[in-house]
C-alpha cells in the first residue's frame, strides 16, 4: 500500500515541523501513513453525556446503563479502614455535586486529580447510603479548558489517544493531536490504497480502507467503530491465512515426498509386546498417521494431547512403518534430558521386540551435544551408513556433520519450543521426510488455526486406563512442615516426591526460594533420615543423567529441581509434586510439572505453595483487572492461574484459561512461527472472524495458489509489499 505520499516524513504537516517530528519519531510515529493509522485507544461518546441532576433522577429510577458526566474536580480526600485506602474525588457540575470512589490502585489515582480540573467520568452510577451520586472505578478523561466547549458543544464521539512522556513534553496532547490527524485525513485519505480486492469487501460486508481509517478518528456512530473494527481484525487474520495457506499448499502439493505404507505385520507384532493396550483416541489418531504415510504427499501433521497421554507411543509405531520402509527416523526433543530419557524408553522397547521377533533388528542412536567426541563420531558413522535406524536428539541434529542415510520421517517432541528456521534446517536433511510434531501443551483451537493452520490436526483426547486423577492443593508457606511430614509419611509406602524451586541460586531482585541453598537447609532439617537428590539446568547433561538414574531406581527418595524436569520425565513411583513460589509460574508450566506425577497406580498429590496472603486474595479475585496498578493485575492473575489449577485437570481448559490471561504472544512462540503479531486482533474473542478469514484465504489459495488471477492482484501486491520477509517461510513446514 505505501504510495510516495503516505510515505512523507510527518514534519510537513501544520502544527509538526522537524523538531516535533523527532519527538513523533521517537513513538514510531515518522510517516503520514504510520499516522493515519495510529488510532484512538479509547472514544467518548457525547450522546451520553447528562447532567449529575439527570444522573441522579435516572439512577433512583432503576437506570443500570454507563453515562457520562463532565466536571470540575472540586477535592479529594483519603481514608483507611485498617490496611485498605479509599479514595474519594468530589466533582460538580452545572447542576451539582457527585462522587467518585477508588479502594484499589488508590496511589496512582491520587495523583491524577487535582482542584479545578476538568474530567470526563464514565461509568455506571450508583446511589450511596447518603443518598449521593457516585462512581466506583470509573473510566476518566482530563479536558482541557481549550477542548471544553468542543465537548459541550458537539454531538461527535471524540477520540482519545495514547499520549507517550515525550509527545507531553512538546505540549502534544490529545486535542493537539486530533488536530494535526485531521490535518493527516484532510490531506493524504485519497492517497490510501484499498488492500482488499472488492469481491472480498462486498461478500463480508466490510468497510472500504480510506472509509476504516476515518471511521475509526472521527466516528459517526459505535456501530461505524464496530464496522471499523471488524474490517481491519478481518485483514489482519486474512493475510496471515492466506500466508498459512500458502506453506501448508507449497509442503503438499510443490515438494515430492515419500510414500510408506504399512508393508508388513510390523505395527501388530509391535503391540503385542507392549505391556498396555492402545487407548481408543490413540487408534484413531494413528489411523490418520498411516493414511498420511501412505500417499505420496508428505505428511505435516501435528499430534497434541494431554500430558501422559501416550503420544510417545503413537510416534514410535509411526517411526516402526518408516524402518519397514527401509528409511530412518529422528526423533527430536527440547532438552538432553529428556532425549536421554526418550533414548533409554526406547531402546528398552526396541531390545525386547528385536529378542521377540529378531528378524526386524531396530537399532537406536543418541545424538546430544554434552557426548564426547569419540561417542558422538561413533554415532555419527552409524547414523550415515544406516546402522541406526531411529536416531533421537537434541539441537545437535541440526548441525552440518549429521549426515543421514534415508531419513523418512522427523518428529518433533514440544514442537512449539523450536523456531521454524529450526525445523526446517532438520527437514532439509532428508528428500522431504514426512513430519509428525507433537504438543503435550494443549493449544486453544483459535491459535491452533493461526500458528499451526498449515498442519492437520490430530488430538489424543483419552488418558489412558485406571489413571487415578491428580489432587491439587493450594497451601501457604506456614504449612510447609505439615507438607514435609506427608512426603515423609508417603514415602513409608514407596512414594517418591518432586520439589521444585524457580530460582537454582539466590536473586537479589526477587524473593524466590533457591535450588540449591534449600536443598542444603532440607538435608540438615526435615530430611535428614531419607536421600536427598538436587538436579538444575546448570548441570552437565551425564549430572543430570546420574541423578535421575538414581531418581529412577528409588536410590533418591526426593528430587529438589528447577524446572528442567518440567517436559517429559517420566518416574511412576513419583506421586508427589511441591511447587514453591507458584505463584510465580505460568499456567501453562504448572500444569506440565503437574504432568510428571500420576502415572503410577498410586494417588498423587500437586501442592502448590505460595505466599500465605496469596492463598486468602485467591478467593477474592475480581474481575476489574483494568483498574489496578501492573503489580496488583499480576497478583491477581496469579491467583486466577493457581485457582484454575486447583480446579481443572483438562490441560485444554486450562490452555484457554491461560490464552485469556497471557494473550497468545508468548504462549506457543508465535515469535518462531514465520507469522506477523497481531495488531488489532485479540485471538481470545475473535474466532469467529478468524474461521470467516480462514476459509477465504484458503479458498483463494486452493483456486489460485500463485495469485495470478486478475482478482487477487491486490492480494498479490500487498502481500509483497508488507509480508515479503513471511512468504520465505511458507515454504517450511
């Protein structure tokens, strides 16, 4: 879209000039075109603007609507009720007096008030037992004296901005930069190129670019913000579609791939050996795995279930049809830790099926970089003349002297924990292997159509039979010793228990419980008669192998640990989980910790343990996150996430819990994905423009995969424009 114009430096408008140019920059702000489109963060509707007279008769009434009502600031006062503030700001108007009312974020309210100053306050009223107007938390804007009559006076909605330190300190607030846009509209709206081709405008009824852009400074009316609104959500999801699209046509349809069918008895003779049967929701899902490694398309698919599930299985089975094919399979995990572990699992299965059917001999490879260089060369050499059938790593399989023989299938293990450029490099070592990926972090369906829209999805909804489910418990620091003494007491009946601290030393910012200097106080006190073990992320890998070696053969009776236990590790006589500081944990996180007990026949327990005054506010959660200071909102988050802990066990639930918390930027490393962040699309509600959004890019894409049709031309010219550096990725499964 950017023309010459749009692209003028914003110092030629009236009232800018170079030196407020600078200070505009130094926000983003240096061309025409970032102007236009840098829109209000908030609007205030004048047709709801009442006297407090009215107010007052409308709320005795049984009025429960939001009004607004602009006056003075006539004091302020603060009182305390034991530990809790409450601020109150007396106002007037033309026709009275009226109240607002904070009891939380009081210091920052405080200082935004003064005597004499002139405010816009929103909010739904209420009537005070003396029989007073008031506000509780209402939305607030300062007027102005310049900007007062224009409020009085006009039945416009006015726009609000974003007002950064600098742009205040050139006096630039939100009248003046109303002005200086509508200086930017008044000049430079024709120059604005449509990016949406007309059928797709007329067909979702929306709004044309130059119309969004005025509408969404100067709206005529809420439903014409709405319109606005959907129009550019609506753009946002369909070009990052049509990019999903694109990989996901350019992976199956432009790459040769391989077929590998079921060949012989293979999967069969393999289930006979496994201790278990197979789960329903793991049947299904390895029927789509082998209709994919059948056809001559490479299979992208990504396989998601709950911790414990039993995808580990369901990879192996599909790495068994690929060795009968007469290729080789990589399995890649996130850390050394648990590819070693992958690596032991595996080879115990394979040892046993070749003693049973000897005539398949599978051989398995471990390839990490903590291995000496006389074992690695040793795994190398087999891996490149086809001695290793199964080969299992780390990012160590990236690199350059990894050679494989006939690699025919790649999975990835926590695939969200590993950019796409890295994948790709992978992929590049075989003629287009096919691709299974798998997520024990259930991903909300929404994201999945976004980040994962490329791949076909299968999900293992089932845990397996007379798993008894998890009981978890939200306790205070004062309870610790109660909490040693039932590890104590469970490990009388040969139960062995996790600890787990945020920090492996003590930080000077943060008051977090430390690895290893609680390691060294549990050993002298609480646990002095039973073995202690300590394992962190700053261990060697052969440390940390020898330590969940012994773990494993009950030679530890309690393991103290960072999160590096946090994926995959697998001990089923573990059925204690101790959480420190969990407060400080993402959801997504506790909820994997949580997954490395219950996978025995004996209860488990998670203990989340936290500060004492974090259990007692977790029952008093509020749903006005938006009034309080960036420390309260994270105080409150947290007793949202150990709640939905306590409460849920589906890890689905607790991914859409934990999308609505965190938003999706960093939940499922979108930053790797290939794709732009999004700008006006909030994921967590607006799945129903992103199904629209979705089925028109990729029915565009399945008619016209290169965009040559005439139609598309303005697709085609917008995405080179604005997604060049994306469409490289839509080669990379």
């Amino acid at each position: 879209m950017p023309t010459s114009k749009l692209n003028d430096s914003i110092q030629f408008l009236k009232s800018v000039g170079p030196k407020r140019a600078e200070v505009f920059a130094s926000c983003g702000l240096k061309t025409i075109r970032d102007l236009l489109f840098y829109f209000p963060s908030r609007y205030l509707d004048r047709t709801t603007i009442i006297s407090s007279n009215k107010a007052f008769d409308l709320t005795l009434n049984g009025f429960d609507g939001e009004i607004t009502i602009i006056a003075k600031v006539v004091n302020k006062e603060s009182r305390r009720f034991g530990k809790k503030e409450i601020l109150t700001v007396n106002l007037r108007d033309q026709d009275g007096f009226f109240s607002c009312v904070w009891f939380q974020g009081v210091k920052y309210f405080k200082d935004r008030f003064e005597s004499g100053q002139l405010f816009a306050i929103s909010g739904k009223p209420t009537i005070s037992k003396f029989n007073e107007l008031q506000f509780t938390h209402p939305d607030f804007d300062q007027i102005t004296e310049d900007e007062s009559q224009t409020f009085y006076n006009t039945g416009k909605i006015i726009p609000f901005y974003r007002i950064s330190k600098e742009l205040k300190s050139k006096n630039i607030g939100d009248l003046s930069l109303r002005k200086i846009i509508t200086y930017a509209i008044d000049g430079y709206i024709n120059d604005v190129e449509e990016t949406l081709p007309d059928f797709i405008l007329q067909k979702h009824n929306l709004l044309s670019l130059k119309e969004t852009v005025k509408q969404k400074h100067y709206p005529d009316s809420d439903g014409k913000i709405r319109l606005a609104d959907l129009r550019l959500k609506f753009e946002e999801l369909f070009y990052l579609e049509i990019l999903v699209a694109a990989r996901k046509h350019n992976y199956k349809e432009k790459v040769p791939g391989l077929a590998l069918p079921v060949r012989t008895k293979v999967v069969h003779d393999f289930l006979k050996i496994l201790p278990f049967e197979l789960t329903e929701a793991q049947k299904k899902v390895l029927h789509d795995i082998r209709i994919d490694m059948a056809n001559i398309q490479p299979m992208n698919r990504l396989l998601q279930g709950d911790v414990g599930s039993g995808k580990t299985i369901v990879a192996l089975i599909s790495m068994l049809i690929t060795i009968d094919n007469g290729y080789q399979a990589v399995l890649m995990a996130p850390t050394e830790i648990l590819a070693d572990q992958h690596s032991k699992n595996i080879t115990l299965l394979m040892e046993k099926f070749n003693e049973v059917f000897p005539s398949y001999k599978i051989n398995v490879s471990l390839l990490i970089g903590g291995q000496k260089k006389s074992e690695r060369n040793k795994q190398l050499e087999s891996i490149v003349l086809h001695e290793a059938n199964i080969i299992i790593g780390t990012h160590a399989l990236f690199e350059e002297t990894v050679q494989f023989k006939n690699l025919g299938l790649v999975v990835i293990d926590e695939q969200h924990r590993f950019g796409v450029v890295q994948r790709a490099l992978l992929m590049k070592k075989g003629t287009t292997p096919d691709v299974l990926v798998m997520s024990a972090t259930p991903i909300p369906r929404t994201l999945s159509m976004t980040v994962y829209g490329d791949l076909d999805i299968s999900i293992i909804n089932e845990m397996p039979k007379n798993r008894i489910p998890i009981k978890t418990y939200l306790r205070g620091e004062s309870r610790l010793p109660d909490i040693y003494s039932f590890v104590i007491k469970e490990l009388e009946k040969g139960n062995q228990s996790f600890i787990v601290y945020p920090l492996v030393e003590e930080s000077e910012k943060l008051e977090l419980k430390a690895a290893t200097s609680y390691y060294n106080e549990l050993k002298e006190t609480y646990f002095k008669e039973i073995n202690v073990g300590l394992i962190h992320g700053k261990m060697k890998w052969r440390e940390k192998e020898e330590i969940m070696f012994l773990f494993a053969e009950k030679k530890l009776d309690v393991l103290i640990s960072t999160t590096v236990i946090e994926v995959g590790i697998d001990i089923q006589s573990a059925n204690i989980m101790i959480i420190n500081d969990a407060h400080r944990f993402g959801l997504s996180q506790l909820h994997q910790l949580r997954g490395r007990i219950g996978r025995g026949t004996e209860q488990s327990y998670c203990i989340l343990v936290t500060k004492d005054e974090f259990v007692a506010s977790s029952q008093r959660v509020t749903r006005n996150l938006e009034y309080l200071s960036s420390a309260q909102i994270e105080k409150y988050k947290s007793s949202v996430r150990l709640q939905s802990m306590v409460k849920h066990l589906d890890g689905f639930k607790i991914a859409e819990i934990d999308l609505k918390l965190r938003g999706p930027g960093d939940i499922f490393g979108i930053q790797q994905s290939g794709f732009p962040e999004f700008r006006y699309v909030d994921i967590t509600t607006d799945g129903e423009i992103l199904i629209e959004a979705k089925r028109e890019a990729f029915t565009i894409i399945e008619q016209d995969p290169q965009l040559r049709n005439k139609q598309h031309d303005i697709i085609r010219k917008h995405l080179i424009d604005h997604y060049s550096n994306n469409l490289k990725y839509a080669r990379i499964a």
